[in-house]
C-alpha cells in the first residue's frame, strides 16, 4: 500500500467514531423507565389508551394550551367527569413529575419547554 | 429513465419494510438487518479504501488554482497551491469543510467573444446545506444510541430546536436537510445538462435519504411511535442484547430499514466520496514538483551510470589523453 500509515490511520479514526454507540455501553445494560410496565393497551382517561398517552400526550397538552390561553375553555370533561386543562393540577394531580415525566424524557433524550414556567411541587421556582 | 427506476427501487423497499412488519418479521428489520447492513459497511468501506491505498499515483497531479511558491517576491497563493503539508492540510480542510471548490465561477455562459464563467453559488450552498444538516442528524441520533445521553447531544438537541416551533419542537437541520435534498433533486431533473449526465446512481441515493428524512419527519411530528420502546430496541442493539419490544409502529421499521440499506449500499456507491475526498491526488498533494522528485512507484529499476562511475573507469586513459578530471 502506498502512504499505508497514512491510510490505515485515516481508517482506524473512522471506525473509532462509527463504532463509539458499541463500546460507549460496552458492557452496560441499559434499563427502562419504571414507569413502562403498563401495557400500552391498557385505557387512561377519556378514550384514550396508554400507548397514545405515551406518543402523543405533548400534541395533546399543546392543544389544551392554545384552548385555555387563547379561547379561555378551561374544562373538558371525559366520560361525564370534568378536568381541568392543567399540566400542574391536572397531569401532575395524579403523576409525580420525576417518576412520570422526567425518567422518559431524560431517557430518550427529550428536554420540554414546559417546566420553563411549571414547577412540580417540591421543586424550587426558577 | 435512471430517476424513474430509482423512485421505484425506493417505493419497493418501503413496501418491503412495510409489509415484513405486518407479517411480524420484525426481528429480521429490527435487528437481523441493521447489524448485517452495519458489517458490510465497516468490511465494504475498509476493503474500498484499502483497494484505493493500493493504486499507486504515477504522477504529481495537484490541480491549483493560484500562483505556484516562486521567487520570494512573487505572493504565492498558498491555499490554492500548497507547497507545504501544513497548507495541504488548511487547503483539505477547506474543501471537506466549505466545500470550497464549489465556490468558484462554476456557471459557463457561451457569448460572442468565446465562453464567460461566471458565479453560481446554489449548488454550493444546497450541497453543503445537505451535508451540513445530515452530519448534526447523524450525531442527534445519539440519543438513542447512549445512556444516558451525554449532555452535549442534549445541548445540539437543543440548539437545533431553539426556534420552539411545535411540540415537540421542530429541528431545524431535520427541515432543512429534507429541503437541501429536495433542491438537489431537482437540479437534477430541471438543469438539462446535469440532467443529461445523471444515472441512477445518483437518483437512489437521493431518493433514499429523502425517504429516510421523511419518514423521520412524520415519525417526530405526525405518526407518533412509542419513543422510549423504539430506544429500547436501538440500545438492545448498541449492547449486543438485541430486543424488539412489541407495539413499535411500522413508520419506525420503514425508517430503519432505508438507513439499513444506506449503510449495506455505501461502499459500493458515490457516497464513498466521504473517504474518496481525502484520498483525491489532485487535492493532497502538495505542489512541489519543482522541488521534490515524484517517483513513479511502478518504475522499474534502472542501472544508472554516474559521472562518478564513468570517471572512476577511465581515469588513467582520460588524464593519459590530458582530459580534465574531478578527482585525481
């Protein structure tokens, strides 16, 4: 090979960075969110199953923010019952922030705008 | 013709992907293939590269662009005639990082008076637009690859989504990625001299990353999969402890499954210009042909025979004949 050090350098760079996913967790075993136990078929509240709560629960309380600060509808009512369109005393009346939020989203990675003006309870303000 | 048969080989392996979810076959598009694709492209890639370390350069070939290194008082143009490693290295990290040959006069126009160039700057800015945005895509996947995820991809996450459109909030590289790609395509249908010389080759490619991009797109913003099973399975991978947890949409298997086949067709394809450039001698060689003797690796030994030689042979006759000699 011509300039072979060269070249093999070049290449063991390479492969250094395109394997870093493997021998990062080299001999890791990466555990799941506790809260994941549930079945994603099991039902939540009005209508909705656990599964479309897990993918699409952002979409949901994005529409129930524009609803509230722009149309001043601060009530929906599932399955005869009303709830308030609240993150703080709707989701987080029955969830805990950091068993319910927090693991999934710093999990996968995921950093919401919401707490940039919520704080759960016993969590200081900003 | 090329194009026709790119957007269907592309149309035909996501119904393939498609269609091997539905049959639960998601073992094989989960893990069975992307460890497959991941192998030929490690073993595709170094056998490439390694069969293009072997093909000896004959000639010194840098193109410039400048004034060559002359006499002192004549400015060279260092970075577009390197004399040096140290300005190979500033002039090939120009080009892999601005992509700097495409910023030149790249447009010809025919006139009167003979062919004018002139300055054509789009597909400078749509290529690097594209390579760009696909390279902050490829590290933001870490997320799903690391656990936890190291505070710098969370702070490229965060950086690319600063603009808070939408929840979750839209990434600008993911848009504009798919928006470069498109204009590259379409360069290629609507410019007819490009047109003219494009090939299938170069229509998959595109096809496949616009495919890739899109379906990444609706899986973030419209058709939602479960994200945290989807790391389960890509950290199952990362750990050699492969799982597919149940309830992953099949958008998620498509959008593998194209990668899988980006990565198996890499080797074998252009998209090797990502070792290629480094390896081009027209761009690392430095232009000191003038001062260092390029030998050709093929040449076959030659017996020369040296004044030093010939002298030391006919010595006494030459000095007997009264012909000067260097030594005595």
């Amino acid at each position: 090979m011509y300039n072979g050090g060269k070249i093999i350098i070049g290449l063991i760079i390479f492969i250094a960075l395109v394997t870093f996913p493997f021998y990062t967790n080299m001999g890791k075993t990466s555990e799941q969110p506790a809260a994941l136990t549930s079945s994603p078929d099991d039902p939540h509240i009005g209508g909705l199953k656990i599964g479309q709560m897990r993918s699409e629960h952002m979409k949901i309380l994005d529409q129930w923010r524009d609803e509230v600060v722009r149309g001043g509808e601060r009530f929906i009512t599932f399955d005869g019952d009303q709830y308030e369109k609240s993150l703080q005393i709707g989701c987080l009346g029955c969830h805990a922030k950091q068993e319910f939020c927090d693991k999934c989203h710093s999990y996968a990675g995921v950093k919401p705008y919401c707490w940039d003006c919520h704080f759960a309870e016993g969590e200081g303000q900003l | 013709m090329g194009m026709i048969f790119s957007l269907i080989a592309v149309i035909v392996l996501v119904a393939v992907a498609f269609v091997g979810t539905q049959l639960h076959l998601s073992g094989l598009f989960g893990v069975a293939i992307p460890y497959l694709a991941f192998l030929v492209f490690i073993a595709g890639f170094v056998r490439k590269v390694i069969k293009w370390g072997q093909s000896p350069v004959p000639f010194h070939i840098p193109t410039t662009c400048g004034q060559q290194k002359s006499l002192p008082w004549i400015k060279q143009s260092k970075l577009d005639n390197p004399s040096t490693t140290l300005q190979v290295i500033g002039r090939m990290a120009l080009e892999v990082l601005l992509f700097r040959s495409l910023f030149r006069n790249i447009k010809t126009h025919r006139t009167d008076g003979g062919p004018v160039y002139g300055s054509n700057k789009w597909l400078w800015l749509g290529g690097l637009a594209f390579h760009v945005t696909f390279f902050v895509v490829f590290i933001r996947h870490l997320r799903f690859f690391t656990e936890p995820v190291p505070a710098w991809v969370n702070m490229l996450d965060a950086v690319d989504g600063f603009v808070q459109v939408g929840v979750p909030h839209m990434l600008i590289t993911g848009v504009v990625l798919l928006a470069a790609a498109t204009y590259l395509l379409l360069r290629r249908i609507f410019n007819s001299q490009v047109q003219y010389i494009s090939l299938a080759a170069d229509y998959f490619p595109l096809f496949l990353i616009i495919g890739i991009a899109l379906t990444g797109i609706l899986m973030r913003y419209f058709i939602k999969v479960d994200i945290v099973k989807v790391k389960e399975l890509t950290m199952g991978l990362a750990t050699f402890k492969a799982t597919v947890p149940d309830g992953i949409g099949s958008i998620f298997f498509i959008h593998l499954f194209l990668i899988s086949v980006l990565f198996a067709y890499f080797p074998f394809s252009k998209l090797m210009h990502l070792a290629g450039v480094f390896m081009s001698p027209t761009r690392n060689l430095a232009n000191n042909s003038r001062a260092v003797r390029h030998i050709n690796p093929w040449n076959p030994k030659v017996h020369l025979h040296t004044y030093e030689e010939y002298e030391d042979e006919f010595r006494e006759v030459m000095k007997s004949e009264g012909i000067p000699v260097e030594k005595e």
